[in-house]
C-alpha cells in the first residue's frame, strides 16, 4: 500500500511517499520545491519524479494522499477530505492564515489530478483531544468559549510522534504501543493511570511545547491559533488581548495591520531586527547585536516557562526532548533551556549537547534524573500510519 503525504506552503510543495507493504514501512522517495508558483504544475512535476524513480507505474498505484492538516471548525482527527471537511477548513481560515487557504487550494488541486484517490487530513489539533478540559480551556464568557474561543493546540503530529519515540527510547514499549494506538483506542483511562512523564520541544519556524502523559498530550503552548505560545520565527507567540487595542489606538492602524505586523514582523525576526532563521541572528548576536542577542534569550526564557509549567503539571519528568529545526540542530538553544535546573533533576552533557546535530541521542549526564533526548521529527510518518488506518477502517 503507496501513501503520498503531501505537504503544502504557501509557496512550497513537500512529499513523501510510504510503501506499507508486507507490514513493513518504507519510504520509497522523498523531495519538494520551493518558490512555486504554478501549483498544478508543481503537483504534476512530483507525480513526474515518482514515476521517473520508478516508485509509482501512475497515480493509480496511490491508496491515498495524506495531508497535514491544520484546523477546522469543528472537525479534528484523521478524515476523509470531502467538500463538507474543506468548508470546515474554509471557516477557520481567519484563525489560520498562512495554512488553511493553501492547503485547501492544494487539495482540491490534488482532487481535480487524480479523482480515484482518497484524499485523507490528520488535523494538527488531534493529538489534544483528550487533555483535560482546564487545559483547554480559556476563562471567557460562555458564549466565546461556544463559538470556539478556546485552546485547540496544533504540531499535534510532530508532538505525537515524539510520544512514540521517546517512549520506545526509554524502554517504555507498552506506552508507546499506547501512543501509536491512540486515535484507534482513544485514551481509555485518560491521562491519568500509568507513569511516563514526558515533555517534548518542537523548537522551529514555529515553537510548541506540550506535556504528554503515558503518550497522552495533556495541552500544548499554541492555542486557539498557531498565533500564541513561544515567540515563533515571525508570530508573535502569546500577547495580552489588551494589546490589539491600544496599539491599534496608538499608532493609528487598522486591525489588519496589526494582525499582518503580529504575524510576519514579529517573534524572533521583532525583537531582533536581523532575521526569522536563528543562524542569522545568532551571528549577528556574536558579533555583539544586543537584540539579536536578547532575541535568543527570549526563546529560552518563553521556552523555560512552558516547560516549568507542564514540569508540575505532570509531577516532574522522566524525559524532555528537542526536535525540529532548532531543537534538532542549535546546542546553544538546548543549553540555555536547561541551565541551572540540577536542583530539578536536569544536567546537561555538554559534551554529548554539542555533539548532538540532527540525529536521535541522549544528551543529559548518566546520572541526570531527567533524561534529556533529541529526536528528529517525523510527522509525515504520522500522517502516513493513520491514512492507512483509515483506508483499512473503511
Ligand atoms: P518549520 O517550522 O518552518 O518547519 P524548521 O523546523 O525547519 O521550520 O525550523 C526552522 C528553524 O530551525 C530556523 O530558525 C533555522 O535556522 C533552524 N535550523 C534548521 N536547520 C538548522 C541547522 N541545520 N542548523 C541550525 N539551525 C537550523
């Protein structure tokens, strides 16, 4: 069984494509572009390199394709993609800018190309779906928390593979059989019964942090919108809902503009002046830029914040780990984040911290009461096991 997963920006188009034959899992090819601006031509030019590689005869031999899907009103979880799920998608569109208005162009491309194939989205938000409502919630009137003014949560399927990977890594097989079944068996006793404490760092273009319980997310720092939590590459992150307001008053713009500035002027790139991509300003902050530096300091302080809040909410942890672009690959973020906590049970290797780069590994000392993993991310493959799930469901 050929999955497509496809991922799509504004002006990118990513893939993979997995082979779950013989109850194996394969990835059979992978490859993207950036800066596309002929769509249906982009999706063609792929089904071209597949074929070309000799993964696929035709789009035939595709069981489905599979889509990261962000949010939709109403509607989380693992789905066929019909018109009714796309209107939902439609409908939060305002909450979601950057991500629902492509991905729904790019699936009704992918529709019109190959009618035949089931279309599939394993929605971002899936993963919170079992944490307890006062992590979900937000102290709103009745009526906004009705039309939806609450905590969604989103990198639900980075955070999901995590809570598979780690629990395999710390020899925890029976609660990462419990992770990968999660949307099937849902979460039988909550997220209460059993003992692994983990609380994984998704540190990229944009940050989330979440506790997970006995491979159970208990919340996540993003929120009603990708909008919220840590300060993000160009989003702002959280912000007082007085905010808005007043610097709407005070500089005499519309909300549009100020929404436009809080998402693509904002985060990492506001506060230091110089970049959205960490290298950048990490140079410039060591060639003495004091906002660059001050950048920096802020992912940690934001990052230290969450971690601590989910640290006591799940009584302490047996692990934290770091994934994705600057959880993976920036030692010097991962060391700030964890200075000065060997009072909590944290110490970190220096040695096997910047060694770390990119690849699974242990990086907190022997005798470090938390285990400190770095784990790249999969969330294609996510997507790809719960796509098959459904089609066998079905
Ligand atoms: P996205 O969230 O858009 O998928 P990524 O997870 O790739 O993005 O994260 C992007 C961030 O990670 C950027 O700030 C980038 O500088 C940083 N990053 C990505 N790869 C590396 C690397 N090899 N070394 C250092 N930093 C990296």
């Amino acid at each position: 069984m050929k999955i497509l997963v496809a991922n799509i920006g504004s002006t990118s188009l990513k893939w993979r494509l997995f082979d779950f034959s013989d109850n194996a899992e394969r990835l059979l090819h992978k490859g993207g572009f950036e800066r596309v601006t002929d769509y249906p031509k982009a999706i063609e030019d792929c089904l071209a390199q597949l074929k070309e590689a000799g993964a696929i005869a035709s789009e035939s031999d595709l069981a489905a394709v599979g889509f990261k899907t962000v949010l939709a009103k109403d509607v989380t979880g693992c789905v066929r993609l019909d018109d009714r799920v796309l209107g939902a998608m439609e409908a939060y569109n305002g909450l979601a800018p950057a991500h629902n208005p492509p991905y729904i162009t790019g699936i009704r491309l992918f529709a019109k190309r190959m009618p035949g194939v089931p279309l599939v989205g394993l929605f971002e938000t899936a993963f919170y779906q079992f944490a307890p409502p006062a992590m979900m919630r937000y102290a709103v009137p009745r009526g906004w928390y009705e039309i939806g003014v609450r905590r969604f949560g989103f990198h639900g399927a980075s955070h999901k593979f995590i809570a598979e990977r780690s629990a395999e890594m710390l020899d925890r097989e029976d609660v990462a059989e419990r992770a990968r079944n999660l949307y099937r068996d849902g979460a039988k006793d909550g997220v209460s019964g059993g003992d692994l404490r983990v609380i994984s760092c998704h540190l990229g273009g944009s940050s989330s942090i979440t506790g997970i319980r006995n491979g159970v997310a208990i919340g996540n720092s993003l929120g009603m919108s990708p909008q919220s939590g840590l300060p993000h590459n160009n989003r702002v992150g959280d912000l007082d809902a007085e905010a808005i307001p007043y610097a709407v008053k005070t500089l005499g713009i519309s909300i549009e503009e100020a929404q436009r500035q809080l998402t693509k002027e904002s985060g990492l790139k506001g506060v230091s002046g110089v970049s959205n991509d960490i290298r950048d300003i990490a140079t410039a902050a060591e060639q003495g830029n004091a906002d660059a530096q001050l950048g920096l300091d802020l992912l940690v302080s934001e990052a230290r914040r969450w971690i601590g809040g989910y640290f006591f909410q799940l009584n302490g942890a047996d692990a934290i780990v770091f994934t994705a672009g600057i959880g993976e690959n920036r030692a010097s973020i991962r060391a700030g984040i964890c200075a000065n906590l060997d009072q909590l049970g944290i110490e970190l290797d220096d040695e096997l911290n910047n060694a770390a780069q990119g690849r699974e590994a242990v990086i907190s000392k022997p005798g470090s009461k938390v285990k400190v993993l770095v784990i790249p991310t999969n969330e294609e493959l996510v997507v790809a096991r719960e796509t098959r799930r459904l089609l066998e469901r079905n």
